[in-house]
C-alpha cells in the first residue's frame, strides 16, 4: 500500500509540472509559465544538493557555487560567440564537475562545521571573483549574449525552454532513483550512518564521497546553464552564499533524504517568496517563523504530514543492514573497495 501512495504522490506531482505550464500557456498566462521553469530548475540543483545532506550526510553550505559556475559558463561562451546548446551544457558540466572534484579533495578531509566552513569558502571565493572580472560585468552581472542553440529547440519560446527543464529533471529524479538503489547508493547510505565502520570492512569511504560530490556538481551545474538560459542574465548573486542557504532551505522544507522533497520544497519556497514579497519587502520575517513551526511540526519536511506520501531515496531503495537480496551488508558489498 505504502509503494503504491508513493508512486500516486510521483505521478500527481509530475503531472502537475507536465499540465500547469502548457495550460498557463494557452490561456496567456505565461508569467506562470516563466515561474514553473524556475522551480523546475532550483529543483534540480536542490535535489543535486540532497545527494550530498540525504545519501552521504555532508552538508555543503557552497552549493550554489555550482549554480553560478554553470551560468558563468553558459554566459562566457556566448559572449565569445559560441552558441551551440551541446558546447554549452557540456562546459557547463565540466567546469562544475571539476570545481567539485578541487572542493572535495579539500574538504572531504574534515567534518562537521568544518567542512561546511571550507564549502562556504570556496563559494565566496568564486564569487569575489565574478565581481571582479570586469570584462564579464563584474559586479553588475552581465547579459546573456544569446540563449543555448539545440537542433529542433526554440530556446526563445518559454513553453519549448519549460519543457527541456522538465525532462532534464524528470531524468535527474530517475537517475537519482537508480543511484539510490544501486550499490554505490548502499555504501554511501552507509558511510552517512556509520563511516568507522564502513571503512573497517574495507571501503575506501573517501573515493565514494568524493564521486558523490562531482556528480552533485554536475547535475547543479547542468542547473546552471538551464538557469543562465532562463534569465538571460547572469548575476554573481547567484554565487553568493545566501543562495547556497536558499537551496538548503529547499532541501529541508521538502525533506531531507527524499526525492521528490528538492521539488516539493523549491515549489512552496518560490510560492511563499512570491506570495509574502507581495505584501510586504520585509518578507523573510514572516518566513523565519514559517520554517519554525514546520520544523516543530514534522521530523523531516513536508512530506512528513503525509500529503504526498514517503518517496524518499532511502526508502526507495534497501536498507543497508538488509540490502534486496536479503544478504547481510558485508556479504553484499564483498569486493567493494
């Protein structure tokens, strides 16, 4: 019953993503349109950030980084004239993948509040730095030259730009599930309980955190260039390291450990931004509280009031102490180094 509440929460979730946009559309209302296209792409880089808090316990406090390196990328390449959508995407990926790799060689070696003090460093590096280039705007950020070129694509249609955000969150969710229940996804489910022990049974625990940090990299990087193509504009803000706390909220509202939370959270966080800066500027004084009571109220995001069901990655996929096929964890990750 409880597998069967959780796909009915998957399809109702994504269907609304699917549907809202395409009807907004038609009936001219294509703020909402604009507006879904940015959940759909924070989501993918809060559900980037979740690989890190919910499979392996690390919390980054540099996330948005990645968000930035992304958008720069996309931003750089076209100032120079270089257009093509795949060039793009894929420098994007590269920049961030090895900006993570650098990160995590570095801050892997600590824990605690010291490695979210080196994560926010190497954020605030990266954005001293973006304010500093002047060639590239500097602190005034700077205009996209053109948007990603893709054969058959419109980037210039909002619905057309909406939709390949879509896809590329819908396969970042997939691929997020099948992580979970691979082996990797194991072990690095066990390194978050218990890295002592994991590393006495012969895992080298520091290869398997520091492959999880590039691919969250990665995929908030691919973000990045979504965002940047979305915009058209890109800011150092976005590197700053209250963008990073923004995607951390995400990731806690939904919920910690969970997929469909990085969508969920980014949905309410961009609703209630929009909502309460309506009313008033002063509006993180209202939403302070908020967080207050849903935390006092649930142990681990909205999806604990049970309003779309426990989709989480770890109970997605087995347990470590029982993997699928029932084996005692050792015997099952024999041979894992």
């Amino acid at each position: 019953m409880r597998a069967s509440y959780s796909l009915v929460s998957w399809l109702v979730v994504l269907a609304i993503l699917a549907i809202v946009p395409a009807v907004a559309q038609h009936t001219g209302e294509t703020f909402y349109v604009d507006l879904f296209s940015r959940i759909v792409i924070l989501a993918i880089a809060v559900v980037s950030l979740d690989l890190l808090i919910g499979f392996g316990g690390m919390v980054s406090f540099g996330h948005a980084a990645y968000l930035g390196l992304g958008s720069y990328a996309v931003g750089i390449l076209s100032f120079y004239g270089i257009g093509d959508g795949f060039v793009h995407f894929a420098f994007a990926a590269a920049c961030s993948a090895i900006f993570a790799f650098l990160v995590g060689i570095v801050s892997l070696r600590v824990r605690g509040a010291y490695f979210i003090m080196i994560t926010l460093a190497f954020t605030q590096f990266l954005y001293f730095l973006s304010i500093s280039l002047a060639t590239f705007g500097g602190d005034d950020g700077m205009v996209l030259a053109e948007r990603s070129s893709l054969p058959g694509l419109d980037m210039y249609d909002g619905l057309t730009l909406y939709y390949l955000s879509f896809a590329v969150l819908v396969l970042t969710l997939f691929f997020m599930r099948r992580l979970g229940r691979s082996r990797f996804g194991i072990v690095l489910d066990g390194i978050r309980q218990n890295e002592r022990r994991m590393a006495a049974i012969g895992i080298k625990t520091f290869r398997y955190k520091l492959t999880a940090f590039v691919i969250a990299g990665t995929l908030c990087g691919i973000a990045g260039a979504l965002l940047a193509n979305h915009e058209e504009f890109i800011s150092p803000a976005v590197l700053h390291w209250s963008k990073s706390g923004d995607l951390l909220v995400m990731a806690i509202m939904g919920g910690i450990g969970t997929l469909l939370g990085g969508v969920v959270g980014a949905f309410v966080f961009i609703f209630l931004e929009i909502l309460l800066s309506g009313y008033s500027e002063h509006w993180h004084l209202v939403f302070g509280p908020l967080l207050v009571l849903l935390a006092v109220a649930t142990r681990n995001g909205l999806l604990d009031l049970k309003l779309l069901g426990r989709g989480s990655l770890r109970r997605a996929r087995p347990a470590p102490a029982t993997p699928a096929d029932g084996q005692p964890i050792v015997q099952t990750l024999r041979g894992v180094k």
